[in-house]
C-alpha cells in the first residue's frame, strides 16, 4: 500500500470511512490493493510453512544431518509436497478462471522475495534451538523446547 501513498495508520481501524473517493481512490482501486495485499499475504504464509516442515522434522538433530532429500532420513514426499503447494498457490494467483473465483491478483515481483527471508528465520530460530538444546540438554531451554 506504500507504493500507492497509503501508510499503516491511513488504513488501520478504518472500518466505515473505507468507501469510494477515500483517500482518492475510487472503490476498484481499494479493491486491488486489497486483492493484493491478501494475495501477497497468501504467499508469504504458504513460503512461511516450507520454513516451519523443515524445522519440525526433528526435535534435536540438524536439518544438515537430516536432509529430506538425501541420507538416512530421506522422505521425497516432503520436497513434492513443497512444489505441489507452490503449484497451488501459483495456480490460485495466475489462473485465469480462479482470479474471479477467489478474488486473487498476480502480487509484484518485489513481493516474492520477503517470505523467503521468512522461512530462512523460521528455519534458522528453530536450528538455534536445536543447537543450545544439543549442547546443554539440562538447560531451562532444553526443558522448555519439548
């Protein structure tokens, strides 16, 4: 909504004064920002649980010595899951008769970076913790981790 001139505090607690000419948009245009917003919220969530599958495959052991792809804990389905939910989400944001179906709109290029950044937090907390509970297995964060 920054792009458009919108901050957060133009647009929180709104509520009834959204309607057409606020803020000098006509109601279509609210309704695209607000179809892409959504859509780009979608993403990020769909990219955020690639990051939360790979964390919570194991309580303790390392996503390096835990590979799904390869090694002694190998599982193929969990990379083909990861593609068919990017499939589905693509095909939910690109599809031509599902853009009037579930209201979705093709988010920007700049958009599709960010929840990669998420994911790599989520998997990288979760390797932190994995690591102090490996190191200190009597610690208060051993204790609170499981």
């Amino acid at each position: 909504m920054k792009q458009n001139g919108l901050t957060f505090y133009d647009v929180i607690l709104v509520y009834n004064k959204w309607g057409d000419g606020w803020q000098g948009f006509t109601l279509e245009e609210l309704t695209q920002l607000v179809n892409t917003g959504q859509c780009i919220y979608y993403v990020t969530m769909v990219f955020m649980q690639y990051g939360v599958l790979l964390a919570i495959r194991n309580r303790r052991v390392s996503i390096l010595q835990s590979n799904p792809l390869w090694g002694p804990r190998k599982n193929l389905i969990v990379p083909l899951g990861m593609i068919g939910t990017m499939l589905i989400a693509v095909t939910n944001l690109y599809g031509p008769g599902l853009q009037s179906v579930f209201s979705t709109t093709p988010i920007p290029a700049m958009f599709w970076g960010p929840p990669f950044g998420f994911a790599l937090a989520i998997l990288t907390v979760d390797e932190v913790r994995k690591l102090i509970v490996r190191t200190y297995p009597k610690s208060i964060i051993a204790k609170m981790a499981w």
